[in-house]
C-alpha cells in the first residue's frame, strides 16, 4: 500500500510523468499550470508514494463551486471566500489502478476538506469517470451558463460534479 503525504515541489517530475501515463488529448496540463496551483495552495495537495516513488497524486484548492477553475492557466489566484474544496486532478500510475490508491487519496482529500470546514467538495469529472466519482457521492450539476466555457476546456464528455459535505462539529 502507498503512503499518502503532502505534496512536495520536489515531486513534480514524478507527477508529469504520471500525467503522462494517464491522460490523452487535449487533458494534459503544463507543468507551469500545475504548479502555479501547487503554489496557491500546496497544503491541499498530496501524493502518494511506495518505496520513496510517487505513485500517484491529487491536485485540490479552496475554490468557488460556481465555476471551476481554468485549465491549463499559468496562474492560480486562490478566491478570498471559497465554499468548496476543488478536487482538479487525480491520477494513479496504470501499473496501480485498482489497488486502492485513488481511494485512499480521494479518503485524505476528504479529511482534507474536514479540515478546511468547506461544505462542498467539487470537481470535473473528464474521459467517462462520471461512474467512477458517484461512488464517492459525487453528483453531476446542471450545466450552469457562468462556467459553460470554463467547463468546456475540459473535453466533450466533461460534467461538473459536487458532494454535500457532512463537517464534524467545531470542538
């Protein structure tokens, strides 16, 4: 099993080669676009490792659920009242896929939004991983016409998604 910590700068070669391996088309970020959302908001961002090798990594920030953020952007400027945590990117190594990685990321990106007290938790769902995201309690939203444009960047079978976050009571 793989060993989910926080991000690191140090981390992203692993993390392109990674994207690599995942993605096709017009779906691969920059490596400058990545990491200016590393930047804005490294302590939501983890990876998973086995043996001191990244295996797989999640992308999230404190963002607004009315729009996703741009892909691909070479900035990333956090909003000053988000409501949700932004899930932007998750992916495994294909050697992993099914071996409970993605869960136990997804599981920590959770704990993380416990902590940031957001009541939502957000992402765009790309290549038909719609199924894949309503096993964790993601719904798909309406198309709204203020991120219609933002969404489409994302592919022809992207659907935003959302899940009502249950906060543990403030002690």
């Amino acid at each position: 099993m793989c060993e989910i910590r926080s991000m690191q700068a140090s981390d992203f070669d692993s993390i392109m080669s990674i994207q690599a391996a995942c993605y096709s088309g017009d779906i691969p970020e920059s490596r400058a676009s990545l990491q200016a959302k590393f930047d804005a908001s490294p302590t939501t961002c983890l990876v998973a490792e086995s043996n001191r090798v990244v295996q797989a990594y999640l992308f999230a920030l404190p963002w607004l659920s009315s729009a996703p953020p741009s892909l691909n952007a070479s900035s990333c400027e956090l909003p000053a009242h988000p409501d949700c945590l932004y899930l932007h990117d998750l992916s495994v190594v294909p050697a992993l896929r099914g071996t409970g990685t993605g869960k136990a990321l997804i599981q920590r990106f959770f704990e993380v939004q416990q902590q940031y007290r957001l009541p939502l938790a957000c992402l765009v769902a790309v290549q038909n991983s719609v199924s894949y995201w309503r096993r964790f309690g993601f719904e798909v939203v309406s198309e709204n016409p203020l991120f219609s444009e933002k969404l489409a960047s994302y592919g022809a079978d992207a659907r935003f998604m959302r899940r009502q976050a249950e906060l543990a009571p403030v002690r």
